[in-house]
C-alpha cells in the first residue's frame, strides 16, 4: 500500500469502518511510516483518561478539537436543514388543507375579508388583494381604494387572520366621509369650484326603488359617473337588520362577480396578485346581485361572519339573506364622482339635497372611470 493510499484510509480506520484485509494493509505501512502515524494522531478522537498520565502534544490536540468541532456544526446543520424540510411538509400537506382549511374555511375567510370592503365603505373597491402565509396561519389583506374623477385615494387595508392556534381579524376599515354637515353637500361643491373634480355620497331620504336607481346611474344628466350603491335594510324590514353594521349594505358597480381568482383557494399560500377590476356599465342591479352573493356567503359560514363583524349575529346574516333572496331593498345611497358643477346638476336632477363629500381632487377627470 503506497503513501497516498494509506492517508486516504485513515479516517475509515479510526472510525473501524475496513475490511480486515484492508486493515491489516494498512497497520503494516503504520509501523514504518512516521508521518502516515503523525496524521493518524490528528484524525483520532482524544483519549480523554490518557491526558492526565501522557504528553500530549499540543497541536495534535487542537486539530483533533477544530475537526470534532467542524463535525458538530455539520451535523447541527443538517438537522437545521431536516426540521426546516419537516415543518414546511407539515405545513403545506398536513396543517393548511386538513386542518386550517377544514369545511372550505379558509377560503371562506379570504373572500369575506374580500367583501367587507366593497360592503360597507362608501364608494370603495379592492385593488389588491394579498395572502401571507404562515408556518401555522394565512393573514388576507384586502387594499381599499377610491375614485376620486378619473384617479385613486388608497383608504387603507382591511385585513383577517386565521390560524391553527386562534384567529384574530382586523377591523372593518369605516365608511370614508367629510366632516360636512348633512344637507350642506351643495355648499361644499360651490366653494370648490367648477374646476374641482370629487367623489360624493348622494343620499336619498327617504329611499329610492332599485329601478329608480338604475335609471340614475344609467341616464345621470351630467358627466359623472355611478361608482357604488348602497341598500336600506333596516327600512324596509327593520326585523331583518336592526342596528349597525347591517343597516345599510353597497358594493362598486364597477365590478363583476367573479373578483377573486380561483387560484387563491387552490394553494396553501401565495399572492393572489393585483386586482384590476374589469369595465362595466354602471349598474345598481349588479351592485345589488354582489350585496346578495356576499350575504349568503356570511350567512353560510357563521364563524367567520362572528369574526369579522362586531355587533352582527350570524342570526342576523340568516334574515337578511332570506330577506334579499326575493326582495329588492331600496336604495339610500349612490356615490358619484366627476367636476363638482356636473355632481351638483346630478343632485337636482336625483331630486335630493342630501349628500357627503367623501374625497376631492382637483384635475384627473375624464370617461369613463369604471375600468383599468
């Protein structure tokens, strides 16, 4: 056995892992080999009961305790690496779809959370929506915007968690509003001047029929634009909606049915990516078929409906989904948004004097705003 071979054998031979012959071939170029038996000595663990009664010689040790440490920190790293592989198999085949997704749940939270902020802020719509996937939970973050003439004011996000430890949702993100007085909206639009475009709520008192509504939004009169409608509920059947949050329900009618992709509930994780709601005509009818679909959507899935509506049974949710199942609320409310000499031509001609002024800008207008 020549030089090379035998130092390539030596760390086998330590760790008794030769052949008897091979072994044997070995311990014979040992005893005439000085510097083969120099390199042994560092390979070697330390006999630690030899160290009190034998020289040990001091570089010899300190390779033997760099190696032993080396081997350590190899070994911590790829169990590192086995629990990091293990908690991630976890995750994605064990905790996300058969536990934290059990009954559709997850997805069930992601499309409420989607909901909310068409629901219940005036004139809003989603422009993205994110999920953020933990070890053990999913966060669904909704990005809320509004138009303001032919241009965007981010509100805020309205955001929900769930988890296989708890769930915890986020806060209903509030309706956008002025602080002007009730009935003083054509005040406000005069001292903007006509060169100002802005987004106001035209409140109707008392409430107007959904037919009258669309017949505003498709016919305004004026160079505006319809962006949301709202639904007296509480009105028109006080048993079915009571109190806040349920009094009055609106979604954008820019918006279609199918807003979030599939793609969201077929994965674990992952961005559901930005939300570029697609042109429609302006339509109070579809903004009542969203109101309706996200309703039974809450009243299916009462968990998540007690999560993220403070103040609203999942009682509450079943009688306005029977209420909406064959009735057409009236409507309370239709955001508009365009020059505010147009918005005030609207108001005379909706027949109303009641309004907010939820946003204002003072260029960027032009038609039509629904569209990407």
């Amino acid at each position: 056995m020549n030089h090379e071979e035998a130092q390539e054998l030596l760390e086998d031979y330590v760790d008794e892992r030769l052949d008897r012959p091979v072994r044997d071939q070995l311990e014979k170029h040992l005893s005439g080999c000085p510097e083969c038996r120099s390199i042994l000595d560092g390979v070697a663990p330390v006999d630690l009961e030899a160290l009190g009664s034998a020289d040990v010689d001091e570089r010899t040790l300190r390779r033997s305790v760099r190696r032993a440490l080396w081997r350590t920190v190899i070994d911590a790293a790829g169990l590192l690496v086995l629990l990091v592989f293990g908690l991630w198999a976890i995750s994605n085949f064990v905790v996300h779809p058969l536990l934290m997704n059990r009954g559709g749940r997850a997805a069930a939270v992601a499309r409420a959370t989607f909901d909310v902020a068409g629901m219940f802020n005036r004139g809003a719509f989603v422009d993205d929506f994110t999920i953020d996937p933990g070890v053990f939970d999913r966060t669904f973050t909704a990005r809320v915007q509004m138009p303001v003439g032919a241009g965007r004011v981010d509100l805020g996000t309205v955001s929900s968690r769930i988890g296989l430890f708890g769930s915890g949702g986020g806060t209903i993100w509030p309706f956008a509003d002025s602080e002007s007085r009730a009935g003083a909206v054509q005040d406000i639009l005069g001292r903007l001047g006509g060169g100002t475009v802005a987004t106001v709520s035209v409140d109707f008192y008392p409430a107007i029929s959904v037919d009258q509504a669309q017949l505003l939004a498709e016919h305004p009169g004026a160079d505006v634009s319809v962006v949301w409608a709202g639904f007296l509920l509480s009105e028109a059947a006080p048993e079915v909606a009571a109190s806040d949050p349920l009094r009055m329900l609106g979604y954008s009618t820019c918006v279609g049915t199918d807003q979030i992709p599939p793609s969201v509930f077929a994965s674990y994780s992952g961005n559901a990516g930005g939300y570029a709601f697609a042109a429609h005509p302006s339509s109070v009818r579809n903004a009542l078929q969203e109101v309706r679909r996200s309703i039974n959507h809450l009243a299916e899935h009462p968990n998540v409906a007690a999560q993220l509506f403070e103040g609203a049974n999942s009682g509450q949710f079943q009688r306005v989904a029977a209420y909406l199942a064959d009735t057409d609320p009236q409507v309370e409310a239709l955001v508009v948004t365009g020059p505010t000499d147009e918005i005030l031509k609207f108001i005379d001609q909706a027949d109303t004097k009641d309004g907010r002024v939820l946003a204002v800008d003072f260029y960027n207008w032009y038609r039509p705003v629904c569209g990407s």
